[in-house]
C-alpha cells in the first residue's frame, strides 16, 4: 500500500464539472491511500488582510477552464483495474481547513426561500484552527466539523460533460454532513479507472443547506481507495462508525424520500434474513430520514440506520 500526495494546482484541478474525458492526473493501486489540496471559491471571495490564501489559487482563478458556476475539484485519480459496474470505496481518514478563513452568502433567487431573499448577500468567517471553531460575523461561534460538499467519479461517458452543481449517480454536490472523517463513501463505477475528483470544502454546515452554502473553504483530506468487485450499487451509499446511509437525489424531495428509503430496504436484505416487508417495518420503527440539501437542483435526502440492528 502506498500513500501519495496531490496537491491542487493548475495542472491538477478542474473546475465546475465531471467529465468521462478528463484525463487522470494521479494513478493509483485499490487501497492506496492519498492525501488531497482543495480549494474553493471565486476570486471576489478571497479577503483582504492577513488571511492565509492558497499560492495557488491565484493562477487557477487567472488561466483555468472553467464551467461556472459550480466548484473548483482537484483530480481526477485513476484506480488501476476499475471497471464500470464495480464500487469504489473511498474511506475518509482525515479532514482539516488549509485557511483561516471561510465564506457563506444568499444566492439571487437562489436557496430554499428563493423569492424571499432575492439579493446578494456575502459574508467571511473566521476560522480559528487552534480551537476548531468558526467565529461568525455576528459575534456567534460554531464547531467546525469540516467534510468534502463534491466527492464523485466520473459519469458514462455518453453523458458528457455534468456541472459540479447538481448531484447525480455517479456523487458529485452530495453535500451529506455526515461524511466526516471516520466515514466511508460507496460511489458507483461507471467508466473505466474510476476517476474520482472531489473540492467544495465545508467547515461546517447544517441539514438542508437551506441558502445555498455552508462554511465554504480550502480543505486537505486523506482517503483510502478500495475497489469493491462484491458490490454493485446504483447510487451512493456510506457508513459511518454507527450508522448506514443510503441516499436519495431527485428535484423532488418526495421522490428523494421514496428512493434513500428503496435503498435502505434493499440494504437490511441484503445483510439479514429480513423479507421486504420487515425490512419496511424495521425503517419505520428505527430509520431516520434526513434532508441532505435543498438547493442544489437534484435535491437529497439520506436514511440513516444504526449499524447494531444489521452489523
């Protein structure tokens, strides 16, 4: 097993899109680990000051590629022998903030109260790194529990280019808070080496992401890459220390509801001697079902089961 280092630069980021037809900039071996840069963030969202800004940053903003709007992603990397139908888990080892500063505004129109708040609205956070705390504008503090927002492989290839935005098959703007560090992600292959990008740092952010952004930041995570020939999934799935999360993403939140409930069904089957319908039961009695995001065109919900009820 190898570890490897990517580092986000020019070379090696992408921004606003998933795309069959990128070319790798890292190949590596099923279980490998790496340690990745992100960045985030346009440059009117720098700050002035002191704040600790990325080198980088400043020539991607210059000489990129860009599908805007959508997010700035470092990769992709290549798993040697992924092919589509297999899984790629992707184990989050560790996730921590590069700056000492975030950002969150109110899109136009945008969120989940669109014609309420119709005006551009902007505001840095202070990241206090020694504490693990957000220090926000208006004098209030919050813990930072820092995850990746866009982790996905690529998408078929007869899709084309897909912006970064909208969450689909294959990841992408999950959003899912829960995928913090000690977490797994399931993702779906769907081309051959997997490709796997990933960006949109989040310091912290509630259920729902209800005006578009949470605590937007430059992240470095370490990730542990294995290919799962044993399973075939049509979504994304994860797990956490106590719980498996299966995920629904559709524009409508009912039909979200419907499918993360379909695939938690299809995962008590799959693990215990439960029929259909005790499963379905089960998911009454002792599922949570949680609203991912609601801004992000497909929209999410996930359900969540403790892990002591399936192993």
């Amino acid at each position: 097993m190898t570890h490897h280092q990517l580092d986000s630069s020019l070379a090696t980021c992408h921004w606003g899109y998933f795309d069959a037809k990128l070319k790798p900039v890292l190949e590596i071996e099923s279980g490998d680990s790496v340690t990745i840069r992100t960045l985030t963030g346009g440059a009117d969202t720098l700050p002035a000051g002191n704040a600790t800004i990325p080198p980088e940053i400043h020539e991607i903003h210059a000489k990129a590629e860009r599908m805007v709007p959508g997010h700035i992603l470092t990769g992709p990397i290549a798993i040697r022998g992924a092919k589509p139908g297999q899984v790629l888990e992707v184990q989050i080892r560790s996730v921590k903030p590069r700056t000492d500063f975030g950002f969150t505004f109110i899109k136009p129109l945008g969120g989940t109260l669109p014609e309420e708040f119709d005006a551009h609205t902007f505001r840095h956070i202070h990241l206090d790194r020694e504490r693990n705390i957000a220090v926000l504008p208006w004098g209030m503090e919050l813990p930072l529990a820092p995850f990746f927002g866009v982790m996905g492989t690529a998408p078929p290839a007869h899709w084309g280019r897909q912006s970064s935005l909208v969450p689909r098959a294959f990841g992408g703007n999950i959003d899912n808070k829960e995928l913090v560090a000690g977490a797994t992600l399931y993702l779906p292959v769907f081309v051959e080496g997997a490709l796997f990008s990933c960006g949109d740092g989040h310091g912290a952010q509630g259920d729902g992401e209800v005006c578009v952004t949470a605590i937007e930041t430059a992240l470095e995570g370490t990730f542990e890459f294995h290919l799962r020939e044993d399973l075939s999934f049509a979504m994304p799935r994860a797990e956490t220390r106590t719980h498996h999360i299966t995920m629904g993403i559709d524009p409508d939140l009912d039909i979200c509801a419907k499918n993360a409930l379909r695939e938690m069904i299809g995962l008590i089957t799959e693990r215990t001697r439960l029929t259909r319908e005790e499963a379905y039961m089960l998911c009454s009695l002792a599922a949570d079902l949680r609203v991912t995001q609601t801004v992000n065109g497909n929209k999410g919900i996930h359900c969540m089961l403790p892990k002591t009820l399936v192993g």
